[in-house]
C-alpha cells in the first residue's frame, strides 16, 4: 500500500547533531584532552536525552519540552567538562544549538522530491518551536510540522504514532515513518504504521558505532533520503 | 514593542471562503433561484461555523475538529437548498472544499515577504490537516502551523494566544495576531498580544457588510498584507 503521509523523525534522522554540536563547542573546549573534547560533550548533552524524557514517561515529570530538558542536562553536564562557571545568557544561547542543526546534505533536497509526491510532516520529540526553527535554518520543507508536544507524550508512545494518523484521518497503515533508528521504526510498526529505516552512520560521530544491517522487517531500507526517494518513485 | 512572532488567522484573512465555497457550487445549484444560490449556500455553511464551535466550547460535545463540525453543518443545510438526495462520497468530497479554499491574490507573496523579518505561525480554529492541505494548496509559507487542535479550544479562547506566545517561549506581547476580525483581534488583545486589523472588504461576498472603520485600539491597520508588510518595513 502507497503512504498517504511520511513523517519524519529529525535528530540524526534530518539533521546533524553531533557534528553540529561538536562544531559549535570548539570555541569553548578546543584545546580540552579527549575526554573533555567537543565530540564527548556532543555525545554526553545526547546520553541525557532518553533518561530525561523518561522521567516525564513515568511521571516523576510532568510535561517538560525538550528545551527545558536539554538545558537541566546541560547544567548537569558543565562541570564534567570545566564549565561551571558559564553565567546564565551563554547557556541560554548554548541550549538553543538544538534549534540550528545542519541538515544533512541530501536532506532539503530530498524533502523537496518526496514532497512533490506526498504529503510530508515531522514526528520527533523535540518541541515545535525548535523544529520550525531547525526547518527554517535548514530550509527543510513540510507540509505540517508534528511533535510530541503536540500530543503531550514522547515517542515511542503510541500516542504519537497514532496521533499522526488520526491528525490526517488517515488509517495508521497509510503513515510511513522515516526514522534512523529500529526502536523508533518497531514502535511505530506496533501501531501499525509503515516504516522506512535511513542509515545515517555518522549519526554518532566518526568513532560511533550504528547497526545499519538489512535484517529488520521495514518497508524501506535506504542510505539516505534520495534513496528513499528514488525507492518512492519521486522525480 | 518589534513583534517576533506574528499569527495569522486563516478563513478571511488569508483565505476567501465565501469565493471558493461559491465557485464550487456553481455545478450543483447553478440553476436555482437566489434563496438557494451557490453565494447562500457559502453564507449559510459559513453560519453554522460559530454555533457549532459554540456546541464545543460549552461541553455540549466533547472536543470536535472542524472539519466534522463543517460536516455536521454542511447535513444541516443540505435540505435547504434541494440536495438531502446528495450521496456520502460527494459530501465527504465537498466537505473537503475548506481544504482547498483559495488564498486573497496579496496573501501568498506578502507571506513571503513578512517571512524574511518575522516568524510566521497560523492561529486557526480550523484542524492541522485542513490548514496544511490549504497552505500546500495556496502556497502559503509560514514557521509553524498552530491550531485551535493544539490547545484544544478554540478562539476566542485565551488558551489558544496565551498558548502561541508559549509554543515560542515568549511574552503575550510579543506575538502579534494579524486577523480581519475585530472580536478575535479584542480576545488577543485581551490577553497582552498586539493587533493587525486587515480590511478583507469581500469577505462576506460583495453584497456583505463588514465595518472596515479605523476606530479601534489596534497596533496596525492594513488594506491587504502588502499593506502591513510595508508598515512592518519588510522589503
């Protein structure tokens, strides 16, 4: 059955955030030994990010945006990294790195294929003023822009799978996922929802370890987007 | 006070309704006479649009998108004008003419151009599907679209304004709500958010009234978005 819908999942899926967050750190860690170096603070803001959002999945939270949880990690993470000391608007300015990610470099491109063809909306659990940013940096092209905050539960609730489909009325098999990560694509196939898994290997940075095989059950395997693109039969 | 964030309302201000809904009905009321004709047919759905959000914010019915409360009208009138005979394909096909309403012939250029100062949100009663299919239909560039859906209330409740300056991270006042409606403008105003009155004489159709005076409290008052785009010193 043909997609009615591609909803993407942004971090690493869309965009770069190690490199992203490696690059920006430079000016303040540059000359920092390996274990305090820009790519290990990218890689420590990012180990917060599944621990934080669990504390709202099981309530000990009440509803946090993801900017708001980026930044208790960030203020957790400083010290390890010799960073105390930074005052209030330096991290405030720092916490919206998530907001300018780079796209990586087939994604504006490839979103303007796909989206000749269907209509496209993101499903991440960032929160919507951070995606419209990100889309508006990146010059990434949506017809809606979807995020947990929308459905007030983080993926891989059902909540937010189902929530795309029911926005459309649509059916969830006429949704298709597009995610680089087989959690987030399993989840989404419970609910009955399609599934396209992009490899992205530097997701993780150049050291980074991804499981990129083939054995999964999705309905797409592709290397990046253009791929996906062209699996779709977009121009 | 710059505003960051402008939100646009969506039927009549960027959209001509009253227009759309009437050329669609040319083929299945051409030939009666006036108390049925395509332009009481738009006026009349367009009725039943308060009322019904009406039935929703009072609890009479539990939360209900647009696009069921226009199907729910849209049954209502059907006897009035000679069609109850009209089979369920051709209803749920005609309730989708609110999908595909056509843009003000200024909306989607001053879009653009307002787009490079400002970030652009829409603030709609109308559900994410139907505003995203309109702005994919009219080419209408905006950050973000918001939704009564989101908050789930619709305006002129304060949770829908107080909720774009939220979404954003920022104060009442520096979201601006752009709108050809004066009571939605007071209910932003209400709430600490500044005003763009736009005049949309023909909102209503040309024989309709609307009071295009000068004589309110509001931060601009614009011809058409070309208009506040030169007030708001875009190029």
């Amino acid at each position: 059955m043909q997609p009615r819908v591609l909803a993407f999942d942004v971090f690493g899926t869309l965009v770069d955030w190690f490199g992203s967050i490696e690059r920006e750190m430079q000016a303040l860690l540059g000359q920092e030994p390996p274990n305090r170096s820009p790519a290990a603070f990218a890689l420590a803001w990012r180990a917060g990010y599944q621990p934080a959002m669990q504390r709202v999945r099981s309530g000990e939270l009440g509803w946090t945006r993801i900017d708001d949880l980026h930044r208790m990690i960030l203020d957790g993470i400083l010290p390890q990294f010799g960073l105390q000391s930074l005052d209030e608007p330096t991290r405030q300015e720092l916490n919206l790195v998530w907001h300018r990610l780079q796209p990586w470099n087939d994604t504006a491109d490839a979103l303007r294929r796909l989206r000749t063809k269907y209509r496209l909306c993101t499903l991440s659990n960032g929160n919507l003023a951070l995606l419209a940013d990100l889309a508006r940096h990146g010059d990434l092209s949506f017809d809606l822009i979807l995020s947990a905050e929308v459905f007030k539960a983080y993926k891989p609730d059902p909540a937010t799978y189902l929530g795309v489909a029911q926005v459309f009325d649509l059916k969830p098999e006429e949704v298709m996922l597009v995610a680089a990560h087989k959690d987030d694509l399993a989840a989404a196939r419970a609910c009955g929802c399609q599934g396209a898994y992009i490899e992205r290997p530097a997701e993780f940075g150049p050291a980074g370890h991804k499981d990129l095989s083939r054995d999964h059950p999705f309905e797409h395997h592709a290397r990046d987007l253009h791929d996906l693109a062209d699996q779709l039969g977009c121009d």
